[in-house]
C-alpha cells in the first residue's frame, strides 16, 4: 500500500474521564485494536502523541505535536510532517472499529485531491480521512492563524466528500460502527457490547 496511516491518541479525555486509547474491549486496548487492524493494510503506521511513554509497550513510529494544545489539526499537521508517504490515512485513536476496507478505499479516491473526507448523516468526519502530505503547511497556517477548527483547514483545500451511500459499496460493515467514537463512559460499554457479540 503506498500510503501511511496515521494514528492521533491526543485528546484530553476529559468526558471519559481516562485515557480512551487504552481501554480495553476484548483483552486489546483500544489503540491496540485500531493498529493491529491497519497492519493488514499499512506497512508504515505513525502514532501521534506528546506523552511518548505512555505507548512505547506498542512499539511504533512515534511523532509529538509541534504545536501542543492546538487539537486534532496540530495533531494532523505532525503526523502527516513525520510520513513519508504523499497519501495518508488518518484516524482517531477512540474509533474502536476500524474497517481497512474503508481506508483502502479513501486512500484509492484521494487521486488529485488533497483530502478525502466522508460525510456520515450530513456530518464531515475528517478524523477518519485521507489527506495528502503536501497540506501541512495549509494545517500550519490556520494553526498559526488561530483557525483551529478542521472546517477551517477543509475550506482552503481541494476535498472529495464521500456519503453514505458511496461509502456503503466499500464496506461491508455497519457504518455506524465504523465512525462510532468513544467519548463517554457509556459509548464505552455499547463497544464492549459489539464487541463480544462479533467474536
């Protein structure tokens, strides 16, 4: 595959009330889960964090922020700065059910676009989406602009938007489970629910 993905474990988890990447569903944590699935895809996986220890027992790439504190555009701006692939799969390390068909399908569409992001139920979900390298310096500016909302990076650049129905051909899997993120202690049980009835 010749395209990296990216994973952001940043975030403060302050809903959650602990970090989200390491809770476990199944014997896996969360971050565990999400990077064993893009092995069967990715032969260069980079993990974006500023608290390196924390994951070292996962032996990856690492890359820290450049910007800490500004949210997930800083934390796309550092792993796609860290990749040495033009065509990148970024996901958020709170989407315990990564489906590789879906990113391989991203990552096909993203041609001469500079993102790819899917629409889900009229809703961008850019922490599940392929940029291309070359946008880092656009992620730079907004940051350094004070414009830290993704939809500030999205509206500079030349996207495809993906919906449902496009998406639904990819994938086999439920796309609600796909882009369901964890950001409550409850949305942390409805994974473990899922998660046990599919093994």
């Amino acid at each position: 595959m010749k395209a990296a993905a990216i994973i952001l474990a940043g975030g403060k988890s302050s809903r959650m009330g602990t970090n989200k990447a390491l809770l476990k569903i199944n014997e896996k944590t969360t971050i565990e889960r999400t990077r064993d699935a893009l092995k069967l895809l990715f032969d260069d996986i980079i993990l974006v964090t500023n608290e390196p220890e924390t994951y070292e027992f996962l032996e990856m790439k690492m890359t820290s922020d450049q910007y800490p504190g500004m949210g997930p555009l800083a934390g796309i701006h550092a792993g796609l700065t860290a990749s040495d692939y033009d065509v990148n799969f970024i996901v958020a390390c709170d989407m315990p059910f990564v489906s590789v068909e879906l990113a391989e399908a991203l990552v096909h569409s993203c041609g001469h676009y500079d993102a790819v992001i899917p629409v889900i139920h009229g809703k961008q979900q850019p922490l599940f989406a392929v940029f291309h390298k070359k946008i880092a310096g656009e992620a730079a500016t907004c940051i350094e602009e004070g414009s830290l909302r993704m939809k500030h990076l999205l509206d500079r650049l030349n996207v495809l938007y993906v919906t449902e129905s496009e998406l639904q051909t990819y994938s086999q899997h439920d796309l609600e489970r796909v882009f369901f993120n964890m950001n409550r202690p409850n949305e942390y049980e409805d994974a473990k629910k899922w998660a046990e009835a599919d093994d």
